[in-house]
C-alpha cells in the first residue's frame, strides 16, 4: 500500500510538472478583409505614435488578428500574401508577438499564436523605456532555414525588404483602426535573441509598437 501511494505522489508531481511548462496557443479571429477606411485615407492618417505618449490601452483579439494577418497572412489560395515575397516562397520573416502574458509566434498558415514563453519582456528589448507601455511588440525575425540556400547577403536583402513591406501593412491597418503604432530599430539583439531563444545566426530586424 506505501509504495502505491509514493507511486501515486510521485505520477501527480509529475503531472503538475508538466501542466506547468505547458504553452497554450492561441486562435485568432477571422481578420477583416472588406469595408472600413479606404487606402487612400489610411496613408493621408499614416504617423509613428510620439514614443513619450505612447499610450497603454489594450488590443483586441480582432485589432491584433487584423494587424498579423495584414502584415504576412494569406489573402489568395495557399500561396498568396498580403506582401511580395521573393520567388514565390512562403514568409521567410517571422513576427514574434511579445505581450503582457508571454511572447508567441505568428502562424500565418492557421492565423494562430503559438507561444513560445510565459514572460512579458516589453520592458528589456529595447533601447527605449517606453517600449514597456505598448500592448504588444512585434519583433521582425528572419527564417535562416528558409533562407539557408541563398548567399548571406541575399537573403539579408530579402529580409529587409520583406520587413518594409510588413512594417507598411501594419501602420495602414493601424491608422484605419486608430491604433498606435511606432517603429524601434534601436533593439536589444542579443536579449531578444536569448528571450526568443533563436539559432546563433539568427538576429531580429527591429520590431514595432502596437498600442490604443
């Protein structure tokens, strides 16, 4: 009976080992995709939100499925993005989601968050402290692998562009929702690259704030 109950003890502490290190993904919604502000008075509205007032309200889960999809979702068939994408490849610049209950990553085939922690490093990333304030920043990360058979050079090109025209997508979505949005180059690299826990040669772009 006593070695029954220690193996009993034993299968519970286990249990709640593992419940505890458990990641929970998440599912978005359904991005809008027709009505709302038209294209014209998004880029008349385009701005980068001043970093002093940058404001501290929330994000839905529909303002944020919106902005992700906008930035690199599907939008025609099974290889059709909101961004070009060099030589028809699939998005070889990941979006990490960092937010007050853990960092994730897009998904763009499912529209979902994956996460990858539970800690809210806003606060550490960037060269800036009101970095902290923002609901969410979105970290812009190559793919190596999806890039693996390019000259470096090359696939750093393509990245950049790739980010540009991510980075577009979103301050257009955010000013036809009125968001606040603001671009940060001046990042902490090797933190974000410990934080996100990336291969040695994989180093982040730059990220953008995303605030209401």
């Amino acid at each position: 009976m006593l070695c029954i109950i220690r193996k009993l003890v034993v299968i519970c502490f286990v249990s709640l080992f593992a419940i505890s290190f458990c990641y929970a993904d998440i599912s978005l919604p359904t991005p809008q995709t027709k009505d709302g502000m038209s294209l014209f008075e998004s880029l008349k509205k385009r701005a980068s939100t001043p970093g002093g007032g940058f404001p501290v309200g929330k994000i839905s889960d529909d303002e944020l499925s919106n902005v992700l999809w906008a930035a690199s979702g599907l939008n025609r068939g099974k290889t059709g993005w909101t961004i070009p994408m060099a030589n028809g490849r699939s998005p070889y610049v990941r979006i990490y989601v960092a937010g007050e209950k853990g960092v994730y990553i897009y998904e763009w085939e499912g529209h979902y968050l994956r996460e990858i922690s539970d800690k809210d490093i806003r606060g550490d990333i960037a060269m800036q402290a009101f970095t902290k304030r923002a609901a969410y920043s979105l970290i812009f990360v190559p793919d190596t692998k999806a890039l693996a058979d390019l000259p470096p050079d090359q696939a750093n090109n393509f990245s950049q562009i790739a980010v540009g025209a991510m980075s577009q997508n979103i301050y257009l979505v955010a000013a036809a929702s009125k968001l606040s949005v603001r671009y940060i180059h001046s990042i902490k690299p090797e933190i974000i690259a410990q934080e996100l826990k990336l291969p040695e040669n994989s180093q982040p772009i730059g990220l953008i704030l995303l605030g209401k």
